[in-house]
C-alpha cells in the first residue's frame, strides 16, 4: 500500500499488490491510512461446512440481530447428494444476496499440508467457479479446512486473491478443548488468523464469554461454528437454542459482529510478519511459562 510503509520479507511475496476495499475519504491526506480504528468488542463470526442450517436457523437469526457473518462453502462430505444436512447453491446464493459473505473451504476439505498444497489452487478455482455461476463474487476470505495449515500454501491463497484466512485454535490451544486466541491484526499473518473459540456440542453460554475474554484492546474475537445443529459433524455441533442464546448475548453486549471480509475496514491485509509461526511461538512460550 502507498499509505503505509514498504514492507518487507513475505509481506513483498505474497501480496504484490492488493488494494483495501474501504474507499478512502476524499478529506484525507494523499498519504493518510484509510483504516478506521478498531472498535472494542469487535467479532468475526464464520461458519464452516456448507450445513443446511446455516440458511434454516443461523439466517434469521443473524439477521434480526443484524450481524454480518462468513460461511465458508466446501462442495465436500455429502453435500452433492444430501440435502436434509447440506446447503444448495440456491440457498449459498441467498445468503449472499442478504449480505453475508460466502468464503472458500475449498471443493473438496482438502487437508493442507506440504504435500497436498500442489492441490489447493483447482480447489480454490473450483469453488470460485461455482460461486461466478450463482452470481456470488469469487471469495476473498478462506477457512483451513480442518483447521490443517502449511506455510507452503499462503502464496497459493495470496494468487487466488484470498485476502484473509482463518486457522484453528492450534497450535496454541489443543484442538480437543475448542479454545483458541484471539487475532492481533498487523501481528498475526491474515492468511494464518487464529480462531478464538470454536464451538462444541458440550459448549454453554459461559464458552462464549471465555472465548469473548480472550479478547481485549487492539485484539479480535473469531468464532467458529459448524452446523447450528449439524447433521454430519456431531463433534462439532451446537444446538440451535444455544446458538440462539449466544447471538442474542452478543447482541445485548453490543458486539460489533462481523464477516471476515469486513476486516479490511480495519487491518491492512498487505502487512505479514516475515516469519508468519513466530507469533505463535511466541503465544505458547508465554503460556508455558505461567
Ligand atoms: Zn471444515
């Protein structure tokens, strides 16, 4: 970005040029950030999986409470047969339609690692493609699917024009326990932004709060949901009267809740530390030694 200083190391690699969707203002100095502040209890809410419920239950929900939302689409499971427990295009194209963004979880839940990043650019293709068919832009957001990552793959994302992607709670919190960090824009990688609680079917409304006070100044609370209930994933599932409770929790404490896309506002996706681990190397350090 012009506006800000040349970075250097991969940020130079992976994002030779990516322009900011927020416009700037035209009161603002030629060189000024275009970036609003980020506000304090800011939420990025993001469904994975392609579940039925996510147009039935989570829809409406969101949108009486009028929060935005990602739901990260993948063509994989049973979704090309099984309609009772998985979305169809139609609907995706709905919920586009409403405003919520729809993101890449790639055809097929590819899991990335070293080996299988030769994969990954057909995968992101092969969702984009169908996104341009239902008139849903090709996504800028990505969800590991798994929450699997491998640093090997951010240039591939970066060329598919993926802006921001969203990992696991790993490798700082065990996956077992659904915990996770909360995101420090500008210090964690925007391809690598940690989940900050992810919820299971043991989960209450006091998860959410623990997972919401993982946040703080300068910090943002990703949520990670599956079906809301899913049909497919039962290890993942939260029932939809607690996810109701949850939205209508955030709502009363006044979140900002919004899609992963809607970051842009306020993170410059062309900054990336030159070692995108060292963070996290950094975060388990210092829980080791409490
Ligand atoms: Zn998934």
């Amino acid at each position: 970005m012009l506006s800000r200083p040349l970075r250097r190391g991969l940020a130079a690699l992976l994002f030779p040029v990516v322009a900011l969707a927020t416009p700037a203002p035209i009161t603002a100095a030629p060189l000024a950030p275009t970036l609003a502040p980020l506000p304090d209890k800011l939420v990025v809410l993001t469904f994975d999986d392609s579940s039925a419920s996510h147009h039935a239950v989570a829809r409406p929900v969101l949108k009486r409470h009028g929060f935005g939302a990602t739901f990260f689409i993948t063509e994989g499971f049973t979704f090309k047969t099984n309609k009772r427990d998985y979305l169809t295009w139609e609907q995706i194209a709905e919920l586009h339609r409403d405003g919520f963004e729809i993101g890449n979880h790639s055809r097929d839940h590819l899991g990335i690692t070293e080996k299988t990043v030769p994969r990954l650019a057909e995968q992101l293709t092969a969702i984009a493609d169908r996104c341009r068919e239902h008139g849903i832009p090709a996504p800028v957001s990505f969800a590991w699917p798994g929450n699997r990552f491998h640093v090997s793959a951010l240039p591939v994302l970066a060329a598919a024009g993926i802006r921001f992607a969203r990992r696991g709670g790993e490798p700082e919190v065990p996956y077992a326990v659904g915990g996770g960090v909360a995101y420090e824009p500008h210090v964690d990688h925007p391809l690598l932004i940690p989940t900050t609680g992810d919820a299971r079917p043991t989960w209450s409304l006091d998860d959410v709060k623990k997972a919401v006070a993982r946040g703080g100044p300068g910090k943002v609370i990703v949520l990670q949901f599956h079906g809301v209930p899913d049909g497919e994933h039962p290890w993942v599932n939260t029932p939809r009267e607690r996810f109701e409770d949850y939205m209508a929790w955030l709502a009363a404490e006044k979140f900002t809740v919004i899609a992963m896309r809607d970051l842009a506002r306020y993170v410059d996706p062309s900054v990336a530390p030159a070692d995108p681990l060292a963070v996290m190397e950094r975060r388990k350090a210092a829980a080791s030694a409490r």
